[in-house]
C-alpha cells in the first residue's frame, strides 16, 4: 500500500496551478474536465504517480472559494535546505506564513507557506 494523492479544493485552478508550478517547483502531471459532472481535477508532483504521492487539485465549476475547516493540517514537503527554500519561494512570489526555524521543542528545521486558497504546506529540512 501507499498513500496516492492528496485532494485539495480550489477555488481558482488556474491560480493554484500556477501556485504549485511556479512556487513551489512541481509538474502538471495531468488535467481532465468532467462536463457532466462540472468539475475538473488536476494532478500535480515532483514526479511520476507510478512512484510518487501527488496532490489533486479539484475545481467545481462555479465556486470560487471554500472554507478550510478546522481539522485540516498541512501538507508536507521535504526539502534539501529549509532556509534556501524559503527564500526561493519568496522570490517566485509565495507567502511564507511561519519562517524556517527550528521546531518547537526540537533541532529539525521548518516552515509553513501558504497557498492561494490558505491550505498551509509544511517544508521540512533534510538537514539537521
């Protein structure tokens, strides 16, 4: 077994792909409209499904927003440096919402971003 995808709902698909593209470095792996259903799903990673967790992002027609909720977490995503990240995604023009530094009550360091729809994505240092 192995986790497949995370499913993310957008309010704006355009702006989310270009979110997690341009930001944050990821691929379009693949886009399907579903007339009859009026939505349109879209895949993005690092990599290829066959190897690799993914996160699907859903757009249904018309809404244009969506309330978090309280018991959504993150996403996470490991990074070589959390700092050098950080500063990366600043420039590509993300909003980094909690700056590296080490985690609370440990040495590994972290950080938040936020995306275009307010899910936090949690970047995690290989480097300790």
């Amino acid at each position: 077994m192995r986790i497949l995808h995370t499913m993310i709902r957008t309010g704006d698909l355009d702006r989310s792909i270009d979110f997690y593209t341009k930001v944050m470095g990821m691929r379009l792996l693949r886009q399907h409209d579903y007339p009859d259903g009026k939505f349109t799903l879209a895949f993005l990673g690092y990599g290829d499904e066959s190897e690799q967790a993914a996160i699907e992002l859903t757009y249904n027609w018309g809404v244009d927003r969506y309330d978090i909720g309280t018991g959504y977490g993150h996403v996470a995503i490991e990074v070589d440096d959390v700092y050098a990240a950080c500063d990366e995604i600043r420039q590509r023009g993300g909003k980094v919402v909690r700056e590296a530094g080490p985690m609370k009550g440990g040495t590994k360091a972290i950080a938040f971003v936020c995306d275009p729809d307010g899910y936090m994505i949690e970047l995690i240092g290989k480097k300790v």
